[in-house]
C-alpha cells in the first residue's frame, strides 16, 4: 500500500464547495441507477436539481417523461436514430408553449453532457463505453458519482491520473460502504477491505450443476433488482471481481488485503479490518438508493434516503467463503488487476460479448467464464501499463470482442455436439 492519499475517493480529503442546491447530470437516465437517482432527486428538490440527462436510446418516451419531470436544459441519446421518435415523445409529454430542452445524439453526446457545466456527473451508464464520459468529467473538474466501475477498470491508470483528491466518489453499494468504513481511519490503519457479495441465484451449485442453467435462472438474481448484463455479472460473479479490481484502484489496497465472501442477505455491503483487529461493517436493507444518495450529496446524508433496519425484528445474517472452483471470476479478475495495462480492458471487454452471446441463447452460462479466461490467456503480456492510452484501451478491446465472438462461437457449436 502506497503512502501517499489516493487521488481518487477517500473521506479523509473531501470538501463541500458547493452551498445550497447542487446541479446534476445523470448519464444512462433510463436505466437501474438513474431512474433511481431521478427518484431520489424527485424527493430532495432543495438538494439536487438535475440539468441534463443522456440514455443509449432505447426507452425515449421515459426519457421524454423523465425531462419533463426535471424540466432539463438538454437530453442526449447515443443513437441518432431515435431523434425523431424523441422528438415526438418530447411534444407530447411538454404542453404547447413550453421550451423543449436541446437534443444531442450520438456516441459523443454523453461525453459532451459529462463536461457541461454541473456540479456533479452521475455516470451510471453500463459496460465500458462509460469511458469517455467519466474522463470528460473528470478534465472539466466536476465531482464524478461513479456507477461506471467499467471505467475505471480498463481506463485505471488514465482515470488516477486526471482525478483530483476527493473528485470521484463510488456508487457501488460495496464501494460506498467501503467508503464510508474507511472514514473511520486512517490509510495505515487498514489492514484489509472485505468486499461482500450474496452469491447470485447459484449460490451453493456445483460447477456441473451451473453446465444447463437458463438466460431466465441467471436473471432472477435473489435480492437486487438490476439491467441484464449486471444481473448476469452477478450470476457469474464477474461483477465482485471487477469490484475487487475496483477496490484496488480507488483505496490504493493490494490485492492480497482484498477479500471476497459471500454473505446471501446483501444486508451488509462491505467491511474495512482495521490493524487493531476491528472490523467496521456498513449496513442497510438492499436499496441502491442509498449508495446513490452517498454519491450525490457527499459529504452531506440526504435524510431517508432509503430504508432502515428494524431492530425490533429478528433477523439472521449468513457468510460463506466464496466456491473459487465454481466461481472462477474472481481469481481471473485479481490476476488481470494485477497484470495490469490493457489486461482488464481485454477482460471487461470479452466478458461483455460472452454476455450478451449467454442472453441471445448463443452461449452455455459456464462457457462464459471459460471463453473469457480463453481470450485472457491469448493476450498474454498487456501493453501500456502505467503509459496506457486511450488508443491502447479501445484497440485491446475490439481485439478481445473479435477473439471473444470466435471462441463463444466455437464453444457454442462443441456444446450443441
């Protein structure tokens, strides 16, 4: 562990420079974080007003609802496609004679809205597109809420390098309680982060067990409510590794002070040991409005931002250690972190096509994690490292999705034989 503060989150560094109302773009509006975010900035008008929004482009009539809701100066899409479904969704959600809020469209209008003026960008967009817009946030000095974890896991050493102390803060439930533990001491103190995870809906199976699962299974995840890719993250346990790298890169942490265990209730998010044997744990009922809440309004709480334990109720909480040999993605991941370079974008990257390969039927559920070790071991050395470009990110990761497409292909035909 370095000596030195990390230049991303860490409570010890933070400021409030902003007084009264804070002014907010959310990135990805029509998906799980910022419909929640617009919940929560719907129930605090005093503390949040939200000036733009930005969706890939599939839901415009919420889009067109949500902007309507907000009265946003500017809404943003990533498909030019759909301006002119927008721009109908927009006239019959806004009266005759109001202003319509501006339209930007295409891949760039998420990065262009990340840079407008703002105090904090929300970036729950998925998968690693998410890049941009959290670079270009960052280069214009708003405080980044990141719900992104893709960006900074294959973008790392060009996200460290632009942030400034306390300019991102994380929206991940577990990053958030991390967060808010490690508020408790200092840098030194820390002995290792405990990074929760429930399981998913196979928690307990074998790795034959997990050979005929269906698209339906892995989607019914046991206690949050979130997209398909994420859903199935979870199911794989793809996202607590990306977390684990995650880890990593915002608290300076080895990766060998880095744990996961399994814990189904998903009351507690994550723990921080202390060198005294203490260990802080942070927990709420599963609501990622809260974490959201964190990512907002910090170093302010924003009152009831979700629910409370009863403690008039018994209750009981469960940990487990993490089935490595079922669950491989975890290990892969804490070795593609520790590589380095364009490693974990080569990993994120295949993930994300074996995924969407699982979802359309093409590819059995334990073929993802064997095709993305597959595409890992081809990359072998990673380049950048610590000089990783942008060009080195985004030519590593149309290499990892060709080499992921073939072997998902070859995989699905030796599964139908």
């Amino acid at each position: 562990m370095s000596d030195r503060p990390s230049p991303l989150a860490d409570p010890h560094l933070l400021f409030d420079p902003a007084a009264g109302r804070r002014d907010i773009v959310i990135l990805g509006s029509t998906g799980s974080i910022g419909t929640q975010a617009i919940d929560l900035a719907l129930r605090n008008p005093d503390r949040f007003r939200v000036t733009a929004l930005s969706a890939a482009g599939g839901r415009v009539a919420l889009l067109a609802e949500q902007a309507r809701l907000l009265r946003v100066r500017t809404v943003a899409v990533a498909r030019e496609d759909v301006v002119p479904a927008l721009k109908e969704a927009l006239d019959s959600e806004y009266g005759p004679g109001e202003p319509l809020p501006e339209i930007l469209a295409g891949p760039e209008a998420a990065t262009e809205l990340a840079a407008s003026e703002c105090h904090t960008v929300l970036n729950g967009i998925t998968g690693s597109i998410g890049l941009a817009p959290t670079l270009a946030a960052l280069k214009a000095g708003r405080t980044l809420a990141l719900a992104n974890k893709e960006s900074l896991i294959v973008g790392g050493p060009l996200v460290k390098a632009l942030a400034k102390p306390g300019q991102i803060i994380p929206v991940d439930s577990e990053h958030a309680a991390l967060f808010q533990a490690l508020a408790a001491g200092t840098r030194a103190e820390v002995r290792k982060l405990v990074v929760t995870a429930s399981g998913g809906p196979f928690r307990g199976r074998t790795r034959a067990e997990l050979a005929s699962v269906t698209v339906q299974d892995a989607l019914a995840h046991p206690t949050w409510a979130m997209g398909p890719v994420i859903t199935v993250n979870s199911a794989t346990l793809v996202n607590k590794g990306l977390e684990v790298i995650e880890a990593h890169l915002l608290y300076d942490i080895p990766f060998e002070r880095i744990e996961v265990v399994v814990h189904p209730q998903s009351y507690v998010h994550s723990m921080v040991e202390f060198t005294d044997g203490s260990t802080l744990a942070q927990a709420t009922p599963p609501d990622m409005r809260g974490p959201i809440a964190i990512g907002l309004g910090w170093p302010q709480r924003v009152p009831d931002a979700s629910t409370a334990f009863d403690w008039t109720k018994a209750s009981t909480w469960e940990f487990f250690p993490l089935d490595t040999e079922a669950f491989p993605a975890v290990g892969l991941a804490r070795h593609v972190g520790a590589l380095g370079g364009t490693a974990p974008a080569v990993f994120n990257a295949a993930n994300e096509e074996c995924v969407e390969a699982f979802l359309a039927g093409r590819l059995p559920f334990t073929a993802i994690m064997d095709t993305v070790s597959a595409v890992v071991d081809e990359h072998g050395t990673p380049a950048g490292g610590t000089s990783l470009t942008v060009a080195d990110v985004l030519e590593a990761e149309t290499w990892a999705r060709a080499r992921a497409q073939e072997t998902a292909a070859r995989a699905a035909v030796e599964a139908r034989a």
